[in-house]
C-alpha cells in the first residue's frame, strides 16, 4: 500500500486573534491533515512586528478546532524548559482531544538567545542539549514519574498527571539536518521534518532532501528499526515557481514523493507580501490547490502500491 500523502499549513503568529481563529477553521474544512503556528521569541525577520507567544496561542486555537492535528512547527528548545514542555504538550493534547503533534527543533534564532538572556550555543552544545531534552520530553510523556540527570538538564521525580491522551505519547516530530540530529530522529521520532530552506535551487534541495533521509534511513538500520516507521515531513520550498499553477504544484509534491517525502506544510497567504517563495500566494490559490489539486494527488496515490 502506497503510504498516505499528507498536507499542512503554517500560520505565523502575527496574526489578529479573530483573523487567526478564522484562518485555522478554514484550514480545517478544507480538508487539511494538520495546521500549525511558529515558536519564536518575536518575527525573526522584523522584531516590531506584532508577535503572540506561539504554544499559549496554539492551545488557544486548539480549542477553535475540532477534526485537524494542530502542532507548533517546530518548537524551540532555546524558549522551553523540557519538563515544562512536557507538561505544555500534556495540556494541549487534552485540551485539542488527543489531537497534538509535538515537533521539535534545535533552535539557534539569534534573537530568540538575546531578547531573553539565554547564552548562545554553539553547535556542539546546541545538539547536546537537543538529545537531553528529547529525552525529557519523550519519557516525561510515556511515563508517570520521571527522573533525568544530564549535562545540562535535571528532572527528579517529575509526575505526569494526567496522561496524555495519546498513548504511549502525542507523536513526536524532529527537525533534523545533520547527522548527529538525524541520529536522534531515528532513535525517537514518529515523523522526520525537512526544512527546504532559501535560496537554493530547487534541484540541489531535492538532493539535499534524498542525502539527509538517506542518513536517517542508515541511522534506522544501526539502530534495528523499520525506516518506514518514520513519517517523513518537507516544512517550506525554495522553488519560487511553486504556486504559478496547478501542474508546478504537481510536479513539485511528485518530485519530494519519488524520494520518500510524504508530507508537505506552506505557509497561510499573507496576501499584502511580495514575497511569495515559501507561501501560497493568495487566498483563491489556497482553495484551489485544497479542492482541486490535493484531491487529485490523493486519489491518484491511493491507487498505487
């Protein structure tokens, strides 16, 4: 059976509460797997901009929904302490119905360290603390009592009351680029989130995309775990040609399920923006690709395998 194509879509946090609440119902009944906002301190790219704190409104939102997963892409570990995101996700996976995806990232958003007085890290440390808090969260989430001594990071007898709704745990979803975070995505993650990142040709991102889930897949096989086990998630696109139509729109998802890539989140149109490469231009663009496009591609891999 052909594995099963899931799409998504991310809202920044800058939205006006009822304009945020009204995009995220509309993602819904259109019929989207899953609808996300961002975890920054403020707008990485413009620090005046109205900003919300991005897990408060998610378990805002959360309760405006009712069929859709709802998650933060990706969570920062540079604004969490990992038990009290442990406790954050419980919250939410209650409040949401069991309908919670926790994605983490390492963080390192320069102003995300600054804005709050926390040290900057350098990589070496950065990924250390990411596999700490990883396994924080993870066992905080499966278990009643937790306690953790590490490096950076200590929990002693850390209750968990109530249990998620999701057992053993809400999924987990690791963004993951190089090999050491690619270690851990295979040790602990449900889905695997790729950043297609920008200004880069498309084609060396689709290569860069094969190399990383090959890494993964290696990780997987040192570890005696199924590859397959794992989701496998693209966040953004750096093909501006991306949205001119229908058959670009095709192509692109073809080209990313060919080497393994099954899920797919763009960025929610902010129409007043020229700047269209990690986004969907326009409001009518976004039905469309929902009620043409996407179903087309849905049906046409529910016939294969």
């Amino acid at each position: 059976m052909a594995p099963k194509l899931h799409f998504g879509i991310i809202t920044l946090t800058d939205l006006p509460w009822p304009d945020a609440v009204q995009s995220w119902q509309r993602v819904e009944i259109l019929g989207f797997d899953s609808v996300w906002d961002c975890d920054h301190f403020v707008c990485p790219g413009d620090p005046t901009r109205d900003w919300f704190e991005g897990w408060t409104l998610l378990g805002a939102l959360a309760t405006q929904t009712h069929r859709i997963r709802v998650g933060a892409l990706v969570t920062s570990i540079t604004l969490h302490n990992p038990a009290l995101l442990a406790r954050k996700a419980m919250t939410v996976d209650h409040i949401s119905n069991g309908r919670l995806e926790l994605a983490l990232g390492s963080g390192g958003t320069p102003l995300d360290h600054s804005m709050t007085g926390v040290p900057y890290w350098e990589m070496p440390e950065r990924i250390n603390r990411f596999r700490e808090v990883v396994e924080i969260v993870d066992a905080m989430l499966r278990q009643e009592e937790t306690s953790y001594t590490g490096r950076y990071y200590r929990v002693e007898k850390a209750a968990m009351y109530p249990r998620p709704v999701q057992r053993p745990r809400p999924p987990l979803t690791i963004a993951a680029h190089g090999p050491k975070a690619l270690e851990i995505t295979a040790r602990y993650a449900d889905c695997w989130n790729s950043f297609a990142g920008f200004n880069v040709l498309a084609t060396e991102v689709v290569q860069l995309t094969r190399q990383r889930s090959d890494i993964l897949n290696e990780h997987c096989a040192k570890l005696g775990r199924d590859p397959q086990t794992i989701r496998r998630s693209l966040a953004g696109t750096a093909e501006e040609t991306l949205f001119i139509s229908s058959q670009a729109f095709e192509d692109f998802v073809e080209s990313y399920y060919e080497i393994g890539i099954h899920e797919f989140i763009f960025a929610w149109p902010h129409e007043e923006k020229s700047d269209i490469r990690c986004g969907i231009r326009d409001r009518a663009q976004l039905e469309q690709l929902a009620t043409e496009t996407i179903p087309k591609l849905r049906a046409r891999h529910a016939t294969i395998g």
